[in-house]
C-alpha cells in the first residue's frame, strides 16, 4: 500500500503563486510515475501535470508555462509549482501515484482558491 500526503494548497490572488508538495510512504517501486490533478465543483478530475521516475514530464495545456513538475525521488516527493494563478485553476488538488503493476493511488486533497 502507498499513502500520499498533500500540502501545501491555500488562498492566493490572481497572479499570485503556491507551491503544493506531496510525499509519498508505504510500499513504493522505485519505477512509478507521480502526479497531479485537479477538480472544481461540478467538473471532471483532470490531470494537471505529471512526471515520470525517469523524469519526463506531461502538463495540461492550459497549465503549460505557468506550472512546473517536479520530484525528489530519494525522498518519494512530488512538488507542483504554481504561477502566475487564474480563478480558474481554483480546485481541490490531488497528488496521484501510477505503479508498474498498474496500481493507482491517491492522496486525500488539497484546496486552492484563487480569488482578491
């Protein structure tokens, strides 16, 4: 079992930045990809961004330029740097973690509200 913990979300303005963190404990394999979606009220989870163990990143597009992925994997951490705010990325945040066996894990959640 994988259990991931979120920190990191809060209140931010427009423009402003936040930086979520997550850290992953439990039975991991060392080759996984580790990653971040997002949900507002009424809408679909939607993948944010996403890296591999090898490094390789994915972002949404509506994310791309504003948003950086990135991991320490001796720590089993994943850290979503967030600039640059819109309203519209307002959403409960959750980190998300893919095994090799096809294993999917989630973490509880984070909110981010971007408002004045």
């Amino acid at each position: 079992q994988v259990q991931l913990v979120e920190s990191g979300g809060g209140l931010v303005q427009p423009g402003g930045s936040l930086r979520l963190s997550c850290a992953a404990s439990g039975t991991i394999f060392s080759i996984n990809t580790m990653g971040w979606y997002r949900q507002a009220p009424g809408k679909q989870r939607e993948l944010v961004a996403d890296i591999t163990s090898g490094g390789s990143t994915n972002y949404a597009d509506s994310v791309k330029g504003r948003f950086t992925i990135s991991r320490d994997s001796a720590k089993n951490a994943v850290y979503l740097q967030m600039n640059s705010l819109k309203p519209e990325d307002a959403a409960v945040y959750y980190c998300n973690m893919k095994s090799p066996r096809g294993s999917i894990y989630w973490g509880q959640g984070t909110q981010v509200t971007v408002s004045t």
